[in-house]
C-alpha cells in the first residue's frame, strides 16, 4: 500500500467519529456512507496535521482507489526555476582536495567565531572544546525537537477544533488553554462537547487514549 493510500485519518458525521485509520479504508467507509444518504455531511481529517482531507469519491472503488494513490502534483512558486532554467548538476567533488577533519566519522572542520570568555569557558571543560560544543548542539536539537512536537500537536489539535467545534461552548477558553499547554483546563472547557470531538482533540493535543481503528458503534448503526 503506498504512503498516501495508508496515510492515518479519521472521518467525522454530525460531530461522532465514523471511522479511523488508513485513508484508502476510511474514504471508501466515507463513500458508502454518502451513497446511502446524499444529505449524510463528513469531514475527514489528517491524524497527523488535524487538517481536512479533500477527497474525490466519484466513480467507483477502483477509480477512488487510483484517484487516492496519485502524488501529489507539484505546484510551481513563484521563485521556482522553469525546466530550462534548472542549475548544472553539481560535480562530485572528487578533485578538489580534502579539508581538515575526520572523514571517516563525518566530522567537518569549520571555523567557530566567540568572545575569550567562552573560549575560557570551554578550555574548563572535559573532553576538548569541540567535544563540548558537539555535546550542547545535540541537547539543543533534541529540546528543540520536543518543542516543536508539542507545538505540531497544538497546531493539529486546533486545526481540527476549528473546522469542527467553532460553534461549541468553551470553544475559544478552550483554544486558550490549548496553546498554554494546560491539559488540565482543555479538559475542563471540552467536557460538554460530543464525546467523539473531545477524544480526538485531546488525543491530538495530548496524544490521550481513545477507540481504536476500525468500524465504530456509529459505523456499524449506519451499515
């Protein structure tokens, strides 16, 4: 299956979740579900960003099917060089002489510009300056990492709210909460909202617990 047709979703009617898990099952799910009923509204999201999924269900399964597994088509910006205006292919490089380093680990030797205090600073430490500043760049990537995971959650988890739970009470103390982090007052502001709206947004939020892939109680009432 490939990476589109297996991209994880869940679709939502009249705020109750309809069906979780690969898109290429949820959308065919979604599909019988609007053969049944025209009036029947859906929205579909992208578990990982929270944004709706547009989806062309016309036809039948096997043009749903090959419909969902195209690519994506590249859209030309507006600073995106034309085919004939590509750049050479860059060379290998395999001439030029080799630069200070250890090549064989990956190590790159480029020039580091500080003030004495911090060439004092690391002089103090153990292992050597370079080792240092190898040591603080990686604790900055990974605190940075997880900063920007809980900021993609956050982000995801409001995507969904707004296309879904405008209208709700709670709904901008909720957003609130959401962006300073407080679980605790998410909950609290979501506590009226549908059961469906408010596991999946804490879910996307927080990563909580909630009903695992596969045809619901809802689904299966519509079956």
């Amino acid at each position: 299956m490939s990476n589109a047709l297996s991209k994880p979703c869940t679709a939502f009617c009249d705020q109750q979740r309809l069906s979780s898990g690969p898109l290429i099952e949820v959308a065919l799910t979604v599909k019988a579900a609007t053969e049944r009923d025209s009036s029947t509204m859906v929205l579909v999201f992208d578990d990982t960003t929270g944004r709706v999924i547009d989806l062309d269900l016309r036809g039948g399964k096997a043009e749903v099917i090959e419909r969902l597994s195209r690519p994506p088509r590249p859209v030309a910006g507006r600073y995106r060089p034309q085919a004939d205006e590509m750049p050479e292919p860059a060379c290998d490089g395999g001439s030029e002489p080799r630069g200070r380093g250890r090549p064989k680990l990956g190590v790159i030797s480029r020039e580091v510009t500080l003030l004495p205090r911090h060439w004092e600073w690391l002089a103090d430490q153990p292992g050597g300056a370079s080792a240092v500043l190898r040591r603080l760049v990686d604790e900055a990537g990974r605190d940075g990492g997880t900063r920007r995971q809980r900021r993609a959650a956050q982000e995801a988890a409001y995507q969904f709210m707004q296309a879904i739970a405008g209208d709700l009470p709670g709904y901008e103390e909720a957003n609130r909460a959401l962006f300073a982090d407080d679980r605790s007052g998410l909950e609290r502001w979501v506590a009226t909202w549908p059961q469906d709206v408010r596991e999946y947004a804490l879910h996307l939020a927080f990563g909580s617990e909630r009903q695992s892939s596969g045809t619901t109680d809802n689904e299966k009432e519509r079956l």
